[in-house]
C-alpha cells in the first residue's frame, strides 16, 4: 500500500534518512543511466559510425517531442494531484486511471503521428527508423503518466529503478543488433523495446502496492487532469523540444556525421544535467503538499538547504568533467572525434552548471499551482535556444550551436530563480 507515503506528504514532512536514502539509490540509477549512455554511444560510434549516432539522435528527438505532446500534459496533474490529494487507495486510483484514460487515445494518435511523419520522406535516411519507432510513442506516454504517479506518492527509488531500465534495455537490443549485423537504422527498434519493458515493469510496481480495483475512473478527475494538463503541456512540449532545439537545427546546417559529433558532447551534458533532476523529484510532492498549505516559509527553508550544498557541487563538478572529458572519452573509451567533442562539451558545461544551480526546482512552479507560467518560461527558453542557434550554426556550425544552447541553459537558471521568488516567495 502507498499510504504510508500518503501520511508522509500530507504532513508535509522530510524525513532526513529518507531524503538521504532515496538520493543515493537516484544517484546510483544516474550512475547506470550515464555509463549506460555512454556505451550506448561509444557502440554506435564504433561499430557504425558518428553518422549512424546522428541519425538516431535525430530520430529519438522527433521521438520524445511526439510522445510528449501525446500526454497532453496529463502526467504533470497527476504528480500534482497523487502528492497533493492522495489520502487513501481509492482517491489515489481514481486520479491515476482518470489520467491513463486520455493517455491511452493521444498515446495512439502520437504513434500514428510519428509513423505518418516517417512515411511522409520515404527517400530520408530517418524514414524507415521513424516509423520502426513509431509504436513506442505510445508506451512512452503511458510510461510518463505511471512514473509520475510514482514520483506523486513519493516512491522514489522505484523510480530510480524503472528510470535505470531505459538505456538498459537500449544497450542490450543495440548489442543483439551488433552481433546480428543489422543496419544501423535498426537501432530504433529499441526505442520501442525498451519502453515496453518500462510499461510492464512500471505496472507492477504501482500493482504490487496499489489495488486499482477500488478506485475507478471519475469524470471529474478526467476534467481536472485536463484543465491542469492544457495548461501544462505547451510548456512540457517547448521543455522537451528545448533538449533537443540544438540538434534538430544543427541537422538542418550539417552533416549526419557532425551532428553525431555534437549529440555525443550533448548527451554528456545531458547525463550531468540528470543529478539535480534527482533532488527535483524527491522535492516535488513534498512542494506541493506545502504550497497547498500555505507553508512557504518551510519551503524556503528547505530549498535554501539544498541549494546551499548543491550550487558549490555543480561547479566543482563542472571543472572535473572539462578536465576528464578527454581522459575518459579520448583514452579510455577511445571514441572516434573524441578531439572535435572536447570544444563543444567546454561551451556547453559553462551555461549546464548555472541550470543545475536551480533545476533541482524547476518543480516548483507546477506544483505550486502555477502551471501557465512554467509554461510561458519554457515557451522564451525555446525561442532563445532556437533563435540563437539558427543565427550561430550557419556561421559556426556545431560551435554556434553550443553557444546557443549554453545561453538558454544560462537563462533557464535565471528565470526559474526569479520565478519562484516572485511567485512563490521562495528566495533562492
């Protein structure tokens, strides 16, 4: 049963044991995800080529944008809801099948979406991928609405477990895929794979602890997943489109093989940029429950706390990996154009560090009830990702795509501590 996790958020409580165990068991899933990461990279590149990783990033970023419109922004009502309103087994599944129900029909369209957007190039080199692909996007926005109610009851090392399933699964149908010398395009088959795993996998875990049987879908929560999600999603979708801006407009200027150079500098990032995401969940439910009950100036506390120990990590964490790229990527893993990423991934890591400092609350505006403006936030650091990087690629190439992508980094720690200060109170 997930109710003594229920008792815990409604009481606003943070247990430090708690706090501390469920950040070690998220860091070592990070740990998974980025080593996992980075074979999965390493393998690409070496046993195709950096043209091959291009096209497949190219391909899983259509991929995630689609799947992330297909949830119509109900995930986030259901973390908000499940951490905020979750008191016993039948509300909780009340709130979690009202929010599979549209889940399910906009997970379908998005799958016949991305198979359509496949099938509308068919002399691309991301046509056949794309539409190899296409069946995962509806499990993947099923699997978003599942993690989320998770991370709503605060069950979170289950998941840092599920989350450490995804490149797990990956790496093992890329390494089938080697052995058996598919093409490279085959790769995509284990965007699909994987998120089936996920699905199951997540299906127990919410089953072992919940009886579904006592709740039942409720026009009321379907409407209220909705209304929040509506407002919601334009700014999950411009956040998703806002990983992957760079590489989709670096695509338009370059070739597969230097946008495969740039995705592997990118993806480093992105694995680095994973470890705030880890205080991010453990915080959210506990945010909500505060927000609610007018106890802001717990919540200043608390995120005054984190944000002491982690703004100073993210730095030293920062120059440690400028120093280690070479050394880990170059010598050991020896990847090819090892020399071309190590630029890259400097210009990137400048801006990574100033986002770290406060993703750990970016959570903050959408659990405190303020959806539409995590929304329009996310809205202006797409436009400035995309603009600066439109302007700077033609000229710089991968260059001007990094220092575009480092200045909406820059920003998004900008905005979101101004935000939740003049929103929320909370000073950080």
């Amino acid at each position: 049963m997930f109710r003594r996790e229920a008792r815990a958020l409604l009481a606003g409580s943070v247990d430090r044991r708690r706090f501390t165990a469920d950040w070690l068991v998220n860091f070592a899933g990070l740990g998974v995800l980025a080593v996992s990461g980075l074979l999965i990279n390493t393998l690409v590149v070496r046993a195709y080529d950096s043209a091959t990783l291009g096209n497949f990033m190219l391909v899983l970023a259509i991929f995630l944008i689609v799947a992330q419109v297909a949830t119509l922004g109900v995930q986030y009502s259901i973390l908000q809801a499940s951490s905020a309103h979750g008191v016993n087994d039948e509300t909780l599944s009340s709130i979690l099948l009202s929010g599979l129900l549209p889940a399910v029909a906009s997970g379908v369209a998005g799958s016949v979406l991305a198979f359509a957007a496949g099938a509308l190039w068919p002399e691309s080199e991301l046509s056949a991928p794309l539409q190899l692909a296409a069946a995962g996007v509806a499990f993947c926005a099923l699997n978003k609405c599942l993690l989320s109610f998770l991370n709503g009851v605060h069950r979170n090392q289950a998941v840092a477990v599920l989350n450490a399933l995804r490149p797990l699964a990956i790496l093992s149908v890329l390494v089938g895929l080697i052995l058996a010398g598919a093409p490279g395009w085959a790769i995509s088959v284990s965007l699909v794979i994987e998120e089936v795993v996920l699905f199951v996998a997540a299906v127990a875990t919410i089953t072992t602890g919940l009886d579904l049987r006592k709740g039942r879908p409720s026009l009321t929560w379907v409407s209220r997943h909705l209304s929040f999600g509506w407002r919601s999603m334009p700014g999950g979708i411009a956040a998703e489109a806002n990983t992957r801006a760079d590489i989709l407009v670096l695509g338009m200027f370059a070739s597969p093989a230097q946008v495969g150079i740039y995705a592997f500098a990118q993806s480093v990032i992105e694995g680095l940029l994973q470890l705030p995401q880890i205080t991010r969940r453990i915080i959210d439910p506990i945010c909500a429950r505060l927000v609610v009950e007018d106890r802001h100036d717990e919540l200043n506390r608390i995120s005054r706390t984190i944000l002491r120990y982690s703004a100073s990590g993210y730095v030293v964490m920062a120059l440690a990996a400028i120093a280690a790229y070479p050394i880990a990527i170059g010598w050991i893993l020896r990847v090819p154009d090892a020399d071309q990423q190590w630029p890259l991934f400097c210009i990137l890591v400048v801006g990574a560090t100033v986002s770290a400092t406060y993703t750990g609350f970016c959570g903050y505006l959408m659990q405190g009830g303020r959806p539409g403006v995590q929304t329009w936030l996310e809205i202006v650091l797409l436009a400035i990702n995309t603009l600066g990087c439109l302007v700077l690629t033609p000229i710089l190439g991968a260059t001007g795509a990094a220092i575009g992508k480092s200045i909406a980094f820059a920003a998004h720690g900008a905005g979101l501590r101004y935000l939740i200060h003049r929103y929320l109170g909370v000073r950080l």
